[in-house]
C-alpha cells in the first residue's frame, strides 16, 4: 500500500515508521507522518510531535473531530526552507484537500518545525501571504468621461 503522505513510497517503509517511534530525519517527514496522523486519527502522534514550548496552543478536542469528521483526500508540499538533518529549524508550505460536511475544503499553511535534542517538532503555523493584484493604472468606471477624450461616457465609447 503507498503512503498517504503523497511520497510514492510504501507506508510501512515511509510514514509508518515515524508513526511507530522513529524520528523523522526532516521537518518535511515529520510534516507528513503528520498529516498521516491526521488521516488515521492518531491524535496522540500529533500531540507528541507538537514543540513542547507551543503545546498550549493545541486544542486536542478539536483536532480530533477535525480529523474523525473529514475525509482525507492528498498533501501536497509546495516548498521547504531548511528542515533538513543539520538545521535547527525548517519551513514547510503545503495544501491539504478534504471533505468536512459534504464540502471539499482545501487548507493552505506554512508550518514552522523546530529541532530539540535532535528530534523534529512542529512549532507553528500561519496561512501565507498571498500576493494581491495591484492595479498599474486608475479604473476607469462605466461613468467616467472616456480616456479617449472624446468626451462621451466611457460605456458609450470605448467601453
């Protein structure tokens, strides 16, 4: 059986193995054997992964009925910074899709992971930023006098 993480891999040579105890070697492993977790409802590997200095930011009671309650589609990684096996600390940008309710859902985060002792650990999250549209020129409204200075609507012009 391959792995729901998405790695191509077989489970029990992938994330199983994190799952039964051994450290993930990357911020990107530990982040997937997480959304494993999730799948599978291991709520208790996502509390022993999670930084011990930001544990309390961790609501186990709505983890577990986010992860009962959907059904889990796919993780896709979009990027890591860092996380490899000489750093300290890593990013890892991913999309999870799941359906929760009848309603496809897609969560977008960056995940921050920290290593103490040299085990990985899931510290935060945020939604990315995600770069706006900024308009070059001034709209021109249905209303406004034409650009092209005839001096007619721009609805009745050129619009």
């Amino acid at each position: 059986m391959s792995c729901p993480c998405g790695s191509e891999l077989n489970f029990d040579n992938c994330c199983d193995l994190y799952l039964k105890g051994a450290p993930p070697k990357t911020a990107e492993q530990l982040m997937r054997s997480r959304y494993v977790a999730y799948t599978l409802g291991n709520i208790d590997y996502i509390e022993k992964t999670h930084d011990p200095r930001t544990i309390n930011e961790f609501d186990r009671n709505s983890t577990e009925s986010w992860s009962q309650k959907s059904e889990w589609l796919g993780l896709e990684i979009i990027n890591c910074v860092e996380g490899e096996g000489d750093d300290k600390s890593g990013t890892v940008e991913f999309k999870v899709r799941y359906i929760l309710n009848g309603k496809s859902e897609t969560h977008h985060e960056l995940s921050t992971f920290v290593k103490h002792k040299n085990k990985w650990f899931f510290s935060t999250s945020k939604t990315p930023d995600i770069e706006t549209f900024v308009r070059q020129d001034k709209k021109i409204g249905r209303n406004d006098p034409c650009s092209c200075g005839s001096g007619k609507k721009h609805k009745k012009c050129c619009g």
